[in-house]
C-alpha cells in the first residue's frame, strides 16, 4: 500500500498547477507513511488517532483555505479538494476531522466573527493546539435543520442555551463548539467552551461506520455563554448552511479517495488471485467490474476539478456541489460493494480496507445532506418547484 501511486486513466495531472500536485503528493505520502499501517486497529478499536493532529497541522491541513495571518496555507480550493482527497484514501474519519476542523469550525469564525474571535482561535486551531466541532443536527432534526429546538435567551452580560446536538464529528475531545441556536426564532452562532457550567459533550458508542473518528452528542442545561462568544455576523439558516457548503465540497472530493482504495486493492487482488488455473482479472466477469470502477473514479476526478476551479472564480453555486456530493458519495459505496465481490470472502478482513471503507461510506452517503435532500436541491434548480415545505 505504501506505493500507491494513484488512479489517473485520463491523465488527470495536466490539469492541476505543480503546487497542486506537490500538495496532493505531500498527503499521499502521509498517508501511506502515518495512516494505513495504524487505521486499522484503531477501527478495530473505535478510537479516532489523535496522535496525528500535531502532524495534520505541521503539514499545513487544518484551515488550509485560509490566509496565513490566521495560520492558514492559502491553498486554492482544488488543492483543499485533494487535501481531502488523500486523507479519504486512509480513512473517512480521518477526512472528516480535518474537514469538520477547517470547514465546519475556521470557516464560520472566520466567515462570522469578530477580529478579537479569530484572533483567539483560528491560529489555535490550525496548528492542532485546540480542537473544534459544530452544532448543528438536532436528534429531531436533521434534513429539516430549520426546526431546532435548541435556543437561546438573553440575560445580563450573555445568554442563556438550552438544548441537544446530535451526530457531532469531534465533540467529546473539543475545545470548542460552534453551536447554532434560536434567538427569538432567529438563528445564531455562539462559540461553546469546554468546561462551561451545563455544558457535557457524551461519545456516542456502537457504531459500525465511522468508527475510528468522535461522534458525539451536545448537552447543554442553561449553559451562560458571554456576550462575546455571540459569532455576531450571523443571521439566519443561511450561515450554517453556507458552512454545510464547504463540507460538503470536501466529501466530494473525499469519497473519490475512498474509490480509488478501494479499486487499487480489488486490482491488485485480481491480479494475483488464481482461481481455474488463471488469475481471476483475466475473466470478463471481473474485467467488467474493475472497468466500471475506473469509469467511475474517473467522472468523478473531472467533475470536482470543475467544481474546484468554478469556487476559486466565483461561478460555484450551491447546487453544484449537491450534484457532485450526491453522485460521487452514491458511486464510492458502489465502487466499495463491487470491490469486496472481487475480493470474495477476503473482502470482509481489516486485512483489506474495502468493508471498512464500504461501512463508512454508509455515514458519508448520510451526512451533510442525505442523498435524497440533495437530489430534492438540484430538482429545485432545474424545474422551478420545492419538493419539500
């Protein structure tokens, strides 16, 4: 594994910039070095690896977006979609802290706060020194994130929240919580410290995805939260939904990560697995499968080399990213279903990565808009009608 050299049948690489593709090969090499020989076990385990922060950090992952003042990299944003990328090729979970870290946390501070906010926090968080999560999903709301139930009131020198966050990449080992609550029927953003009287972050345990990544509940029973923790250019759903955005362009990216683990090991696999006297890639049975994987790995690169140069000149709508979200996420489990077929009865050990990936990507299909939101998003664009109230 630790040759990977990645799946580019349509030569992909000319169209990315040499910074590009020294930022894609400094993850992939990270990668293969720090994160295959150990995800494994800490999947076995359903522990999340925090002993790699301080080197997602050193490499320049976290915030990587945003200017360097805050201790951000400046990457444009096809170079942040390989960041994702790479990192997927290990493990979802690993993907999904640096882009709850960066997206879901450094964005909305540095989208939505006072200078005094950024100040204090992005620098922290991008050198891994503070760890961030966001508050958003309800465990009665989810796709209709406009019904929380979670608010706010104003008291002397703050506010007082009440409410429950539910499925929080991150939450029980965070520093901090972005947290969206109703104030007056009007949503805002409040940045929620550990250790604030009320507040309680419990692990959610028993899962079979996502197991080597925190999921979290949030609690919180009359938490004060200060006047100056109020993020106070937020204004309505729109915010954490410009947020959601940033997400989930990164899992665009992410799963074709996932897509080309998993298609490498069912290659390699085929390749020397012999079954009649001749290896099993030389039937057309599995021939057609491994061809379907890299048709699919490959529309997928091109539609978010798109999407990445259509954020970086401004042309990018929301519903773009809900097309590449919703197809790629569809085609990554795909990709993982067929690859365990090819690895038969071997495709079910850690030994291989393909049903962890398979079993993640059951979460990341979900998050971040299921797949049918998304569908109901784009039906909006093109036809003129909500599908949903």
């Amino acid at each position: 594994m630790n040759n990977f050299n990645g799946v580019d049948y349509f030569n992909i690489r000319s169209l990315l910039s040499e910074e590009e593709l020294m930022i894609r090969d400094l993850v992939r090499e990270f990668v293969s070095e720090e994160v295959i020989p150990i995800i494994e076990e800490y999947n076995r385990e359903g522990k999340f690896p925090l002993h790699l922060v301080p080197k997602i950090a050193e490499i320049g992952l976290l915030g990587s977006t945003l200017p360097s003042k805050y201790g951000g990299a400046e990457m444009n944003n096809v170079a942040y979609g390989l960041v994702m990328q790479e990192l997927e090729r290990g493990d979802s979970g690993i993907r999904s802290f640096v882009s709850v870290q960066s997206g879901l946390v450094m964005y909305p501070i540095y989208s939505f706060g006072s200078d005094e906010q950024k100040e204090k926090w992005l620098p922290q968080l991008a050198k891994g020194e503070r760890v961030g999560c966001f508050g958003l999903t309800e465990p009665d709301y989810g796709s209709n994130p406009g019904g929380m139930v979670t608010k706010v009131e104003k008291v002397d020198g703050g506010y007082k929240l009440n409410g429950a966050k539910m499925w929080i990449t991150n939450g029980t080992i965070a520093d901090v919580a972005v947290v969206w609550a109703k104030l007056k029927g009007v949503v805002k953003g409040f940045l929620v410290e550990k250790g604030m009287k009320g507040f309680s972050a419990p692990e959610m345990k028993g899962k079979h995805s996502l197991r080597a990544s925190v999921t979290s509940e949030l609690v919180f029973e009359d938490v004060f939260v200060p006047e100056e923790n109020l993020l106070p250019k937020t204004e309505g759903l729109k915010n954490p939904l410009m947020c959601l955005n940033q997400a989930r362009y990164g899992i665009a990216w992410g799963v074709v990560g996932s897509m080309m683990a998993c298609y490498d090991a069912a290659l390699n696999y085929a390749k020397s697995r012999v079954q009649f006297s001749k290896p099993i890639a030389a039937y057309q049975m599995t021939q057609e499968k491994l061809v379907y994987m890299l048709t699919e790995i490959t529309k997928a690169q091109l539609l978010n080399i798109q999407l990445g140069r259509m954020k970086d000149n401004g042309t990018l709508k929301h519903t773009h990213v809900s097309l590449a979200k919703r197809n790629n996420c569809e085609k990554a489990l795909d990709i993982a279903r067929v690859a365990r077929e090819i690895l038969g009865a071997n495709g079910i050990l850690d030994e291989y990565p393909v049903m962890r990936h398979s079993a993640n990507l059951e979460s990341v299909k979900t998050y971040e808009g299921t797949h049918e939101m998304h569908t109901l998003i784009i039906g909006e664009d093109i036809t003129g009608f909500a599908a949903f109230d």
